[in-house]
C-alpha cells in the first residue's frame, strides 16, 4: 500500500516563497518524491524549480517565465539522500533561483 505524504512551508518570513513536497512510501521505503520551489510575483504563483524522479531518474526541473523547463540529471540513486539534497539546495539557493527567474521574465 503506498502512502502519500504532502506539505508545504515558507522559506521566507512574509510567505511568498514555498516549498511544496510530495511523498510516497511503501512499507516505509520512500519510493517517489516531489520537491517544487514557487515563488509569489506580480499576484500569482510561479513555479521556479522542481526535484522529481517521475522520469525514471532524480533530476532538477528549472522552469523558464515562457513555460520551457532546463532539465538537470541528478547523480544520486538513494531517494532518502536525493530528498535531502532537493531540500538543502532549495533552501539554501531560492534567492539565486528567483533572482535569475525574474530576471528572464524581463527579457521576454
């Protein structure tokens, strides 16, 4: 039986930046995992990087204003440590990440 685990926190002190997680076990095994950064520009959400493995493999999804994604393998076959690599980066570097995001929708 697989049991799916989702919340949700703020990286930052006014609750415009979260992190969104998803998670599934079974039998206590993590076998999937959702990791998403969204940011709150100009009045709506904006999801600006994602950590999944819904391709096969653990990967980082960097999301462009114009919908494209950069796709990013990431080397690490233990869900466990792959989860707590998503979130470290995500917490550590959400400013970078929205920085470089909002500076690509002024490009547009």
């Amino acid at each position: 039986m697989v049991k799916v685990k989702e919340f949700e926190s703020f990286l930052d002190k006014i609750g415009h930046e979260r992190l969104r997680v998803r998670l599934e076990l079974e039998r206590g095994n993590l076998t999937d995992v959702v990791f998403q950064y969204e940011s709150f520009i100009d009045g709506q959400w904006f999801p600006i990087v994602r950590y999944d493995c819904i391709h096969g493999f653990f990967h980082r999804d960097i999301m462009m204003p114009n919908g494209d994604k950069e796709k990013y393998v990431i080397e690490i076959d233990n869900l466990k440590t792959a989860s707590k690599y998503a979130e470290q980066d995500l917490k550590d570097r959400w400013e970078w990440y929205r920085d470089r995001f909002i500076k690509r929708m002024k490009k547009r």
